[in-house]
C-alpha cells in the first residue's frame, strides 16, 4: 500500500513479507491493522464462531476497526485488506506467514493451550512471538517443541499500536540472536517502532518503571491530600509527561487493564524491596467493583456530565465538579526553565503540591536505579522506554542527569536515610561512585551505563540505524554527525549531509516557529532553489523537527494589514505565489520531505515540488477557510490543474467536475488528512509520492530519492493551459454549498467563503472548458484572498486564531 523506492526497504526486513495475527481482540486486531497501513500482508485468526459464519469473531473485529477512535487505520478502506480466519479451518494458511504474533488474553495456559495448537502448522523459518503485557516469554517458550524455541521471543506492542512509538523486544534464553535481528530491523522500519531490548521479568521494561511511578502518585497524592485533577495538572505537560496527567491517562487505558498490570507485579515480584506498596488504593478498587472502569465505561476517576467535567471523590463516594487549579507559587516553580533549580525549588519548598512533584520523581528515579540491571541492558533502553512508551518528554535518568547527578543523588541518599522514600533500599554502587559519578551521568559520549558490564555502551549497530538522521538525542548525547552549512540566515538553513551521504543534494529548513511561511522563509526557498541549480543535483525541503509547517505566519502579516490595508498584502501574496512556481520549474528535482503538520501554505509548497515523501503519520490540509480566507499561495491553481491532469489520465468523457469536486469540499470544509495515505485519497500527494513509516528515515529516503530522481534525467514540467469547469461547475459547487447552509452545517459566513473556493478553483466565470493557465489562476486567488481578507469577519476569525489557537466560527 505504501510506495517507496527499493532502497526504502531496509536489508533484513525483507524476509518478513507476511503476517499472522493469533487473537482477534483489541490489541490483535489493532496490529493486524498497523500492518496493513504499512502495506504488509496480514491474516487475523480467531476461535470458530459458534453461531453464523465461523469468522464471524474476526470479521466482527475487523468492522470494529473502521468505527474506533483514535482511528487505527490510516483509511477506512484499509480494513478489507486484513484476510480473516479461524483455527479449525485455515491453520495451513499460517505455514504461508514468516512472523507469527499471538496476541490473546494473558492468560499463560491460553497461550500455551495455543501454541501447541498451531505449532504443527508454522512454517520451518517462521518467527513465533507473543505480545504480552509481562508474562514470562521464558515460560511461554517452554511448552514449544525444541526446534521452534530458537524463533520464539517476546514483541510487546503499546497501546494503540498505530500511535505509540514504543515495542519491547524481549528474547528468551533460547532465542537466536539472528532473529532477534530481523524482527527489530522489520518493526524498525516496516512498522516504524522504535524498539528496547528488554530483560524477560515481570512487565519488562516500561511498565515495571510506568506502573510503579503510578503507584508512586497514588501514594504521594495520599500522602499530600491532593485531588485527581491537581495530581493530573502537575503530572502532565508541565512536568514534560502526556497532557491527560495520570488519573486521566489511568481512565483512558482502563481500571482493570491497569490493575492486571499492578496484579503481575504484585504476584511475581514478592521480593521486590518498594512490594508493599504495589496495590491498587481502596477506593480504586472500589470503582472497578462497580463498573467504572474509565473511559470504555463512561466513568472512573472522572465523568463528563452534560459538558461539565466531574472528578470521584471518595470521602463522598460520589461525582463532584473537577478543579485543575494549582497554587501559583507552585506552577512557577515548573515553569523554571533550568533543570537543577526547578528541582531544587520543588525540594525545598514547603508547599504540599510541591512536595509530591520531588517525591515522585525522586521514587521514580530510586527505583530505576535499583532495578536497571534487572530489567535493561541500559540506561538508555530505561530512558527510551518511559518516552516511548508512556509520552514523557525525558526519562528519569535524564531528568536526573540533566539535574545534576550528585546533587540529586545526595538529595536521594538523604530522602532515603530519614524514612521519606517508599524503600529502605540504598541506591546502587554504580550510582554513587566511579564511572557514573565521575561521568555526572549515565549518558556519555560513549554511551549509556551498562551496569552488568560496567562500562558506557554505545547505541545499536544495526545497519537499519544507519538510515536514521537527526533522532533526538538524549540528554549527555552528542550527534557524531557534522553537516555542512551552506547558507544560513534568521529565516532559513540550508546545509548537506556528510558522507557516505550524498553530498550533492542542498537541503533547506526552516527556523521560524512551527515552521511558518514568513516573507523571510519564502525569500529562503528562492535562495535555496538558487544555490540548488547553480551548485548540486537536487534540493530537499526538509526540517529538523516536527511539523513540516503550520502554513503562513499570520502573526508577521497582520501587523501590516492593519497599518496598511490590502495594499501591503498584496506583494507579500504575489511573492507566495512566485515562491511555489519556482520550486515547481526549478531546474533540479525538489523533494519535499513531510512529517506531522503541512497545513495551508504548507501543504501549497509540498504539492508543487517534484515528489514528497511522507511520513505515514503526516496530516496535510488546506485549512485557510477556517480563518475567513482561501489558500492563496497557488493551492487552489494547484487542485484546478491536477483535476485536469487527472481528467487526462483517466477518462477524458466523464466530467471534470468528477474530479474537482474532492478537491473542492476538501478545501471548503477545511480537512486536513488523517494520515499521508488519506492525503493520496483527497489528492495532496500521489501515487507515485514515498510513504514511509519510521519518522527518522524521512530524510534518508528524501536525498536519495532526489538524487534518484537527478540521476534519471529528470525534467521540470513545461507551462501548459488546462481545461476549468467555469460557470457549470461554480453553479454545481454552490448548489451543494447552499444545501449545507441550510442544513445547518455551515454558516452564512462560511457559505460565502466556500463560494469563493468554488469560483477560484473552477476558473471564474468563464465558459466549461476554457483553457486557462497558471497566470490566470494565480490572479483569481490573489483576488478572492483579498477581498476576503478585508471583510471584518475574517479579521475576527484571524485575531481570534492568533489569540486562542483555536477557529472562530461567525
């Protein structure tokens, strides 16, 4: 389903060409799922229905997928490519799968009553791998014939397996190395993963260090007397960890999941020095008994009421209304940019909001200590798995790293000695002195700590590693990679990559915030486009980090509407417009290289380059209608001439208004894709555009595709006139804008943008079927945005956005 170049299929990852997916529940189907965004082969097996067809469990589960939220299918279509089957009938179909996951209840005698079940049937190279939660991949193993015990090991996916970055990959003494090597290079870069090797002990890696710090907020909290929705204030993105907090992120993955998680380490880690406090708190077990399991259920710590939020208070055993307010003081002490003060303050301060933050965060960073060496092979694989796995912007040992290693080791040795810790337990040797001590830090140079070797080790030498440029770094890390600045100004870098790289492709990135279209950054692209054809083969547009670009920089624009009028927009707008029409005929390929947010004038310079290439996970949209505006910088030229192009190709007697007509409600209802493969259903990027899954590749995959493109003679595209759809085709578009507006879903004011769209993107008001050119669509919209802009609704829509960040609809 994805289309890449053959270099984009990283060596390893081809053997694993076809998936079976045992266990067709939430997590089963859901990765089945994954596989097919990434245009895998997948089988979904379940038990034989006992009533009506015998796959009816699975094709159940498979319909399911189409109405879940957050959706885990990049289209909806997708869904019909998962192949169901059963064990009675089809075990011969797993002998044509090289990856085997089983991804049933944890339950160990299920999975073991299953693997003798489909044991038989596997194929001779076949890899067999359970996603459990954090039951022994060990004792899983076990009941598996001896020659199938070397491809078995451990691949647990977190939960949604679309949108969570993190998979554990958990080997049993048993497991061939090799192996263990396929699979990480084909989750890597076919599934985009980022993957921990993890050590084979109760929930492994994230888990063992996410539950426990959630058992350390329920006892903290207790402690402090602090509500769910001040924990959840403190706990989320002030403290760099997921907005929802901890309660909330509790209501959203279930009470009961949770307590099986809490259960499993209760029951398997008796020994564990903090053991006495891994329970669930009475009065969450009390919401489980009654059915308030969070979110699937409607209620658990909180509830939504109408459209108020209302948060369990267990004194009252009851709803009452939520209140996120914090003590200022304390806020201001997370808002402290340098890491060792912000600690230092939370420490010391007297206020009990404060206390709990230090304390939670020392817990955390005592029991990662104590058990590094039992669950990772590092510190970084720790790290990596609290970020990936549970949205913390830094793991603890980097938070603590960042903070000073001694200073908070001393302050943990203290909290330690006078009975505030959750154990007696010392920290580690290796955490007080010698290398670490000396290095401040776990992460170095040379890598990251290693407690069972007693050395740094660096990171994987997989040659799937290889293909990722500018990963974030960890904190202590340095990026060996020198690129070389070409050009470098306020508004743009443009730079190469080292060898072996290909040294002979520009890139160019932005430096504004958010990556906005500022006169500055349109002036850089002309420059880039410059030094591209004057000295290097291709020019990649690409930038160091998320998103791609949120569209024009409205907030550099309006300044001099206000003093100016229209006037002073109208070149600003003009130079928008030449901007895309020389990255259009430049004469060298320009790639542009796209990942989370191309919206507006964003999405308008990526459909004018000569090819994208895509992260799976990219969302274009022309959005400008939502502030009152039409896209302005050739997007709608753009959909006019690819309607014609694709009339052209495909059958030249149905109308073209059958082809307009998803580009114009795409822009007039301002939807932005939910993945790069529905921007290939609206039309923003093409069949013949790159997707690829893992973030990191992105640019790796983008440079050699331009080179690619270089190297076979690539040619920019010469002017030509097109066939609009003229009057006709505005009369059909506004018949149905009308029928909108009546029904409620738009508003007069949205009616009368929409028009506009309608009239720039069919040509005006010309005859069906005039040949027009590029000139003369440019003019259209630089007329229809102007207008636009001097109406004082769509000022109230712009200061609105500019204000709030959010639509304003009048």
């Amino acid at each position: 389903m994805t289309s890449s170049p053959t270099s984009a299929v990283a060596g390893g990852a081809r053997a694993l060409r076809r998936v079976a997916v045992c266990g067709a529940g939430v997590m089963g189907a859901q990765i089945a799922a994954h596989c097919v965004n990434a245009g895998i082969p997948v089988v979904l097996f379940d038990l034989p229905a006992r009533e009506g067809p015998k796959n009816g469990i699975v094709t159940r589960a498979i319909a399911n997928l189409r109405k879940m939220n957050p959706a885990p299918l990049g289209t909806p279509d997708l869904a019909d490519l998962i192949e169901p089957a059963n064990y009675e009938d089809d075990l011969d179909r797993l002998g044509q799968c090289n990856l085997v996951i089983e991804a049933i209840a944890e339950r160990l005698d299920w999975k073991q009553d299953l693997y003798r079940k489909i044991a038989p049937a596997l194929h001779p190279q076949a890899i067999i791998a359970s996603n459990t939660s954090g039951l022994s991949i060990t004792s899983l193993a076990e009941v598996l014939p001896e020659e199938l015990r070397h491809r078995f090991c451990g691949v647990h996916f977190f939960n949604p397996p679309r949108y969570m970055n993190l998979v554990e990959l958990i080997p049993t003494r048993y497991t061939q190395p090799e192996l263990l090597d396929t699979l990480e290079t084909f989750l890597v870069s076919q599934l985009g993963k980022g993957v921990v090797h993890a050590k084979d002990t109760p929930n492994f890696i994230g888990n063992r260090i996410g539950v426990f710090g959630i058992l350390s907020v329920f006892e903290q909290a207790r402690r402090f007397g602090l509500t769910y929705e001040q924990v959840d204030e403190l706990t989320g993105t002030r403290l760099g960890r997921a907005k929802s907090g901890t309660y909330r992120t509790a209501d959203v993955v279930g009470l009961d999941t949770l307590a099986h998680v809490i259960r499993t380490m209760q029951d398997h880690l008796p020994d564990d020095s903090f053991h006495e406090h891994f329970g669930l708190p009475p009065e969450v077990q009390g919401l489980i008994d009654a059915g308030a399991l969070g979110q699937k259920t409607g209620a658990g710590f909180y509830r939504k009421k109408g459209r108020e939020i209302q948060r369990f208070d267990a004194e009252q055993r009851d709803y009452v209304p939520a209140d996120r307010t914090i003590d200022p003081d304390v806020a201001a002490i997370l808002a402290v940019r340098d890491p060792a003060e912000r600690l230092r303050q939370l420490r010391e301060s007297t206020h009990p909001q404060a206390q709990f933050v230090w304390a939670v965060l020392r817990d955390t960073f005592h029991y990662s200590a104590v058990h590094l060496q039992d669950i990772a092979d590092n510190a970084r694989q720790l790290d990596l798995a609290l970020k990936w796995g549970f949205g913390h912007k830094q793991g603890p040992f980097e938070i603590w790293q960042a903070a000073g290693w001694r200073q908070v080791t001393q302050w943990i040795m203290q909290d330690i000695q006078y009975g505030k810790a959750l154990s007696s337990q010392p920290l580690p040797d290796w955490a007080t002195r010698g290398p670490v001590w000396e290095a401040q830090g776990v992460h170095t140079l040379a890598g990251s700590w290693n407690p069972a070797q007693g050395r740094f080790e660096g990171r994987s030498m997989l040659p799937v590693y290889q293909r990722q440029i500018g990963v974030p770094l960890l904190v202590g890390e340095v990026d060996p990679m020198e690129t070389h600045t070409v050009f470098e100004d306020e508004s743009v870098r443009c730079w190469t990559l080292p060898a072996p790289h290909p040294q002979d492709v520009l890139i160019v990135s932005f430096k504004t915030k958010m990556h906005t279209l500022s006169p500055g950054v349109v002036r850089g692209l002309v420059k880039a486009v410059e030094l591209a054809e004057a000295s290097y083969q291709a020019l990649v547009i690409a930038q160091t980090g998320e998103p791609f670009s949120a569209g024009a920089d409205l907030k550099a624009i309006l300044p001099l509407f206000e003093q100016r009028g229209v006037a002073a927009v109208e070149p600003i707008e003009r130079e928008m417009q030449d901007m895309v029409l020389r990255l259009r005929y430049a004469q060298v390929p320009v790639v542009a290289a796209l990942a989370g947010l191309a919206l507006g004038g964003g999405c308008e310079l990526s459909v004018h380059c000569a090819h994208r290439v895509a992260h799976f996970e990219t969302y274009i949209g022309l959005v400008e209608v939502g502030i009152g505006l039409v896209p302005g910088a050739g997007g709608l030229a753009f959909c006019a001439r690819r309607a014609a192009e694709l009339q052209a190709q495909g059958a030249p007697d149905a109308p073209l208004l059958a082809y307009l007509k998803r580009f114009a409600l795409a822009v007039a209802s301002a939807q932005v894709s939910r993945s790069a493969l529905e921007a290939r259903q609206i039309g923003y990027l093409r069949e013949s555009d790159t997707i690829v899954m893992n973030r990191h590749e992105l640019l790796y995959v983008a440079v050699r595709q331009a080179l690619a493109l270089a190297c076979a003679g690539w040619r920019p595209p010469l002017p030509r006139r097109f066939p609009v759809a003229g009057r006709d085709g505005i009369a059909t578009l506004k018949a149905q804008l009308l029928n909108m507006k009546v029904g409620g879903f738009i508003s007069d004011y949205d009616f009368r943008i929409a028009e506009q769209v309608a009239t720039v993107i069919c040509g005006g008001d010309v005859d069906p079927g005039s040949l027009v050119d590029e000139e003369w669509m440019l003019a259209q919209e630089r007329q229809a945005f102007l207008e636009l802009l001097n109406s004082p609704k769509t000022q109230e829509r712009i200061t609105g956005m500019l204000t709030t960040g959010k639509p304003v609809r009048n």
